[in-house]
C-alpha cells in the first residue's frame, strides 16, 4: 500500500510550461495544415531560367500570386526529365490541391506578361496563365498577437518572481514592501554569544541579566505582583559594545529573537514604516515572549517637531507614533521586550525615553582600566602571543580605547608581527600598533627641509620640556619626529584618568599643548603653522571651562551647555552681546596667560630644551629615559595610562 502511495505521488505535476507548449504547437498545426509552411511551394528559380523552361516548352501552367510572385508548374514529360528531378513536391502531408514545380520572384508585372506572351506566341505553346490572391490568415493573426503574448507572459513572469521573493529579497519589494525587515535569530542554531564574550560592562550586564532572567523565570517576578519591563535603551559612545550586549541577550535568553535597524523601517513611500513596525510586533506576539532589538534607534526616534522644513506629517514621523504606540498603548503585549541602542540619546523624542516604554536607560560608558584588560584578555584568546606578555601594560597604554578600538589594536598587532616574520606577537607590536592607529603610517621617505625638520623638534621638545615641569600635566612617554598620518611630529603621554577635573589640572594640560609654539618663539623669535592641532585643543578647553563647567571667576558660577540637546536647533544665543564679548575675552585671556607661562619655562630652561631637541635631531625617537638624563627625576609622580598628543 505504501508502494502504492509513493507511485502515486510520483504523478507528473502540471507545469504551467506545458501549457505554453500545447498552445505553440497548436498554432505550428494550423500553420502545417494551412499550407504556411508546413509543405512545400516548390524549389527556388530566377526569371531567366523560367524563361528557358517555356520556351522548350517544359511549362504548363503559371500561377501569378499577388502580383509579385510566379509559381511555375510542369508537364508531366518535363517532370521525368534529370533536369527537373529536384523540383517535385516533396510534402509532409498529403494534400488534395496541385503543388507547383518552381517558384521565383519578378519585377514589373507588365513585362513579365509581355515577355511570357511573346515566347508563348514565338513557339506556338498553350501555357495557361492565372492569378490568385493568397492571404495567411492564422499567420496575419499570430503575428498581430505576438507582441501582446509576449508583454503579458514578461509580466506574468515578473509578477511570479516578485510574489516568490519574500520580505526582505530583491524581488519581493512591490507586495511585501510593508512587511518587517527583521532578521529572526533562532535560539537553538543562530545565537552564540554569550556574556562570557562580553569583557568589562560589568553594570550593563546586571541589567540586562536581570531581563534574561524576567524572560526565563517570569512566575519568580509576577508572583511578588512585579512586571516585565516594557524595554531597555543602551546608550553609549560608539565601540562600546551595545550590540556586542545585545546580542549576547540573544544568546542568553534562549527566546526568539529579531534584530534590525533604525533606517529598516524608513522608505520613501509613505505609511510603509509604520506598517513594517506593525508587522514587527505581529510577528514579535506570535512568539513571545521575544525580543526586538532596534540598533541605532535615533534614525526613527529623533524627536518630532523639529525638522519645521519639511512639515510635520513626515515618514519618520508616521513611523515613529506607531512605535510608541506599539511598546505602550491599547493591546500591547508584556512579553515583547524591546532593546535598543544608541549612542545619540539627547536627540531622542521624550516620548520615547518615557517610563512604560523605554523603562531602563542602561548607559555603556568607555573602559576603564580594569575592564580594558578583561577586554584584551577576551581579544587575545585567538592570538599567538609571547607567554610574557603584560596585559596590565597594554590596558594602560590604551586609556580612552573603546572595545572596538582594543579589539582593532590586537589585530594590527598580530598583522605587523606577521609583517615582520614573527612566529609570536610581542610587546613592541602592540606599541606599533598603538601609534598606527593612533598617528597614523609612518611616513619616513616624506620629503621634509633641515629648517623644517629642526622647527618640528624643538616643536615637540617644548611639549616635552613643559609637560615635565608641570606638577598635573601628564608625564612623557615617547616623542618623534617621523612624520605620522597628516602630523609632522607627535608626543604620547600618560595622563590620569580623571572622573573629575580641577582648574589646575585643566590650565596645565593647556600650557603643556602650547609648549611647542613657546619653544618655537623661544628659540626663532618666530611661529608657524605648526600649532594648529594644538590651538584647536587648547580653544576648546578654554571654552569648556568658561561656558560649560562655570570655573571663570569673570563670567560666573554659569553654563550655557544644553545636555537635551536642544539647543542645536535654535538660531538664537542664551547669552546677550555683552557677555559674549565677555566670553570671548575671558577664553583668549586664559590661553594667552598659559602661553606666557609656557615662554616663562622654557626661557628659564632654555639649555636643556636644546639638548633635548639636538637628541630629537639624532635619533628621531626619544623615550622617558632620555628626558630623566637631561632633567633629571621628575618630582610629581602619578597614576599613569596613555594618550597622546598630536602636531
């Protein structure tokens, strides 16, 4: 009986193709049994040789069909001749009607009349000739239906493909443009990760734990009365890890899982964003509990209202009211969890950041210290490394370093050790790979004169002498003067990571910055160029510290920095003329005095900024150890990492 079963589903299925060829077939039938071109109309001649056959009176009969073709038929006698054995009909079928001999094209009609009546009479022969009218009608008809065949079969065929491409494929744009373009991560197959992969972020984990943990064991919580929080919003610079956290939740949960993108739900048709958002939730309830992921929600949650050029009743609008309806309005669903990530949360829409929807904002700051090496401890499982390797060291060396940035480190590392022929990657690899990111290539055979050369390195020996002298200004690791990147010279340091800045701290950094222009004056009597990264840093901490964190006795325990961010998109200052001119006084009065105190150093240690900038001039690079030889023990010693500062 299963034998049976299986013969019978091994029927033909009918394929539209066949269909097609029934029909093909059927119009070559009629054409066959028309007369088209299914038999023969007889073999191909030229006048001249016709001309021939009547004369030796060969020919019986001459069918003139539509006044420009001759179809020429034999006498019997003639048609036994060796000459005319190729010219007897030679049909598929058999047909009921006389087949003709030859057939050949003329010109004029008139003529060729005349010359067949002039041989006729010459030679005494009776040649009937006719005329007849001949007119293909099935031909006529295909050949007028052709092109509308061919336009609805190419359309049909789009159609087909476009039906057949699903959501998120090419061909499935015109029907399945309003569906979600979210990709389902299956629990058992797709997710990895884990938080075993996620290094540092130790506050960020705990919360997103917890909501693994609400997904798993909802009873635990709902049984004190206690509700699944709607959504968590990770904020943070970019490289910091919030997809990284995000789809370690995936890997976690052990739920169905959707991921997309902020500008998934944008298009430039209209209500197509908000229907792919509903279409997410759908699908998001019909397997929940869930989880949606949004990466860069600030694409569709920008705050409404503000883009006046375009009118309020835009796409990213539409879409955006149809989020908030979906995570908090009539018929929301609690076992839908919605993560998203962004690393621009002061454009956000307060509506968005609203407890009810977004319930926890978990902010994914830049690693210190200590989560940096839980970091390159994570980045170096895959590498060769020395066994010696000092991975304190290297975390550092890298303050300021996002997991991006760590995880880009560990790469470069491991390709200049390859580059070399190494079998391992060392110490020195990671510092090369440090500055590579940092600076930039080396650029060694750039074309650089020995004044310009000798004006870079008193440059950076002047950043080297102030920043050494100065109690909070942070200590020397490395200068060079091999070009880097767009820099003619650069200087590492090893500043503290602060969480708090004093004045103090803030004026030293600068005189430090503007040690390289002091040298220059110093040394030349005369500036250059050569400054400008180091006015651009210098300017903007000035001007931080005057307008932002209050700490200008002039100007007032004040600040005029918006965290919202909404200052952005007013045309108007909140400060009237006269401060302003009062600002802009108190910044340049700020530098100006640093810079002076800078020239007031180095004036004073004038000898040893020479030195410094004749051993610059012959080794190219110099370290720590050189700066101690020539000034001796720093006096100030503090909690060192890394930075650095660039010309």
């Amino acid at each position: 009986m299963a034998k049976d079963n299986k013969n019978l589903n091994k029927k033909p299925k009918l394929n539209p193709y066949w269909i097609y060829g029934i029909i093909i077939a059927i119009f070559i039938s009629i054409q066959i049994f028309s007369g088209g071109f299914g038999s023969s109309t007889g073999k191909q001649t030229t006048p001249t040789e016709f001309f021939n056959y009547l004369r030796n009176g060969e020919v019986k009969k001459v069918e003139i069909i539509n006044n420009r073709e001759a179809r020429v038929y034999l006498t019997k006698e003639a048609q036994a001749l060796d000459l005319h054995k190729g010219s007897k009909p030679n049909t598929i079928l058999p047909s009921v009607a006389a087949t003709p001999n030859y057939k050949f094209e003329f010109g004029d009609l008139k003529l060729f009349q005349e010359e067949i009546n002039a041989i006729t009479a010459e030679n005494n022969l009776d040649v009937a000739v006719g005329f007849k009218s001949e007119q293909n009608v099935w031909g006529d008809l295909l050949l007028t239906l052709l092109p509308f065949v061919l336009i609805i079969g190419v359309w049909i065929f789009i159609m087909r493909r476009m039906s057949s491409g699903g959501g998120g494929g090419a061909g499935g744009q015109i029907f399945n443009i309003g569906k979600s373009k979210a990709k389902l991560f299956d629990e058992k197959i797709d997710t990895k990760t884990s938080f075993k992969d996620v290094a540092g972020l130790e506050g960020a984990k705990e919360e997103v734990q917890e909501i693994v943990d609400f997904l798993k064991f909802p009873e635990k919580y709902t049984a004190l009365g206690g509700k699944i929080p709607k959504g968590a919003l990770l904020v943070g610079p970019p490289g910091t890890g919030k997809t990284l956290l995000a789809k370690a939740v995936a890997g976690e949960a052990q739920v169905p899982f959707f991921s997309l993108s902020g500008s998934d739900f944008v298009e430039m048709f209209v209500g197509v964003g908000a229907s792919r958002v509903r279409d997410l939730f759908k699908q998001a309830k019909e397997k929940s509990p869930s989880i949606i992921f949004i990466d860069e929600i600030d694409a569709i949650g920008r705050a409404r209202g503000k883009n006046n050029m375009s009118g309020s009743n835009d796409e990213r609008e539409n879409t955006l009211n149809q989020l908030l309806t979906e995570m908090d309005g009539f018929g929301t669903n609690t076992n839908v969890i919605v993560l998203a990530a962004t690393n621009r949360a002061d454009v956000l829409d307060s509506a968005l950041m609203r407890a009810g929807r977004f319930d926890r904002q978990i902010y994914v700051d830049l690693p210190d210290v200590r989560e940096r090496k839980e970091i390159f401890e994570v980045h170096l499982r895959p590498l060769k490394k020395e066994e010696t390797l000092d991975i304190d060291f290297l975390a550092k060396q890298t303050p300021g370093f996002s997991g991006a940035d760590i995880a880009n480190v560990c790469n470069e590392a491991a390709l200049i050790a390859a580059r070399k022929g190494k079998k391992s990657v060392n110490k020195q690899d990671f510092l090369d790979a440090v500055d590579r990111i940092i600076g930039g290539l080396e650029k060694k055979n750039k074309i650089i004169t020995p004044a310009e050369k000798r004006a870079v390195a008193f440059h950076e020996a002047g950043h080297a002498t102030v920043s050494w002298m100065l109690e909070h200004a942070a200590p020397l690791v490395k200068v060079t003067i091999v070009p880097r990147g767009r820099s003619l010279g650069a200087a590492w340091y090893l500043p503290e990571e602060r969480l708090i800045v004093h004045p103090e701290q803030m004026l030293d950094e600068m005189c430090a910055a503007l040690g390289g222009r002091a040298a220059e004056k110093v040394i030349f009597d005369k500036i250059s160029t050569g400054a400008l990264s180091d006015l651009e840093k210098v300017t903007k901490q000035a001007r931080a510290m005057v307008t932002v964190y209050g700490l200008s006795d002039k100007v007032g325990n004040l600040t005029y920095y918006d965290s919202s961010g909404q200052s952005e998109y007013g045309f108007t200052k909140p400060y009237s003329e006269k401060t302003a001119e009062l600002i802009d006084r108190e910044i340049s009065d700020i530098i100006e005095e640093q810079y002076q105190r800078a020239i007031k150093l180095l004036e004073n240690n004038k000898d040893k900024l020479t030195e410094l900038a004749e051993v610059l001039l012959d080794k190219e690079v110099i370290f720590k150890d050189n700066l101690e030889k020539i000034f001796g023990k720093r006096t100030f010693e503090n909690t060192l990492t890394s930075n650095e500062e660039e010309e």
